[in-house]
C-alpha cells in the first residue's frame, strides 16, 4: 500500500517537471509592448520638447501608463486562453511583475501629478525595480542573460544617481528611454521567439 502511495506521489512529481519543462513560463509580450509603447512616446516627447511643449508631457505620459497596462492585460489573457493551464511557478511569475509593474506605475505617475520628485529619483527607483523583475525572470525561467540584463538596470541606478554629477536631465531622459527600448525589445524578441517553440513544439 505504501509502495503504490509512493509510486503515485513518484509520477505525480514527475509530471510536473516535465510540465515544467514543456512550458515557458514568460512570453516575452509585455517587454516587446513596452518598448513599443515607451518608443512612441519618447519621440512624440521629443517632437513637443523641441516645439516648446513640455508642460504638455502629463497629458501625453499618464494616458499612455493606462493604455500599456490596458494592453499587457488583454494580449496576456487573450494569450492565456491558448495556454490556460497554469503551474504554482506560474503564479509567483506574475504576481513579481505586477508587484513590479504597480510600484513602476505609482512612482510615474506621482512623478507627473506632483511634480515633486526629481527625474534622477524617479529613474534610480525605476531601473532598481526593473533588475529585481529581470533577475527573478532569469531564475524562474532558466534564462541566464536576463540575470545579466538585470545587472545592467542596476548600473543604470548608480548612473542616474550620479548623473546630477554627469550631465543635463533631458541627456538622462534619453539615456534611460533608449535603455528602456533596448532592455525591453531585445529580451521580448528573444522570449518570444523561444515561447512559440516550446509551446508549439
């Protein structure tokens, strides 16, 4: 009796790491719309900036929070309902980037509400919230180069930390926006591409 107990307890646990490995927890959706979304509105930033529009930028950034939220939550449940089966690690995956995701979106936007928060400040929280996400994204995925990825965003701390030292804010402005576009576009293709083989495979 106890050797078929544990020969059922032997293939149970068997099965969820082979479910493991069948399946990529990340799909790489929500870097590739970030940097989309965070593309689009550095150069309409920038088109209002040289036209001497900047008290504009509120209007332009809040709305576009909500609306890469609102995107990331319908390609992540439209793309659900292919993969609806979730596993615990599944979970833990997502509850670490909506804690991320929320703290990102509070610090922005008290950034453009109050006004009251420097931009260095509003970028060293940013990219420390970043490399947690991108170093557990590694670890939970078996992806090494986000671990890697994650210590770029924590040297881009130090940097905005030291950049009042280094050069102008619209230059850190610049800086941190191509970081984002690349740090977010590079891994999403990257995940992507890897998600589709081994979901498809």
């Amino acid at each position: 009796m106890e050797n078929q107990q544990f020969q059922e307890d032997l293939r149970y646990v068997k099965s969820m790491i082979e479910n493991s490995r069948r399946r990529l927890i990340d799909n790489g959706i929500n870097y590739l719309t970030t940097a989309v979304f965070v593309g689009l509105g550095v150069i309409v930033s920038y088109i209002m900036g040289i036209n001497g529009k900047q008290d504009l930028l509120p209007y332009l950034w809040i709305p576009l929070i909500f609306l890469l939220i609102s995107a990331n939550l319908f390609l992540q449940k439209k793309m659900g309902k292919k993969f609806a089966k979730q596993t615990f690690i599944g979970k833990i995956f997502d509850a670490v980037w909506l804690s991320c995701g929320i703290s990102i979106s509070i610090i922005t936007l008290l950034y453009f509400i109050t006004l009251s928060i420097q931009l260095s400040t509003l970028f060293i929280a940013i990219s420390a919230i970043l490399g947690i996400g991108y170093y557990l994204t590694g670890v939970i995925n078996e992806l090494p180069f986000m671990k890697y990825l994650a210590y770029v965003w924590w040297i881009g701390t130090i940097l905005s930390l030291l950049w009042n030292y280094i050069g102008a804010d619209y230059q850190l402005a610049l800086l941190f926006s191509a970081l984002v576009v690349i740090q977010q576009a590079i891994p999403g293709i990257i995940i992507y591409r890897k998600w589709r083989k081994v979901n498809n495979g």
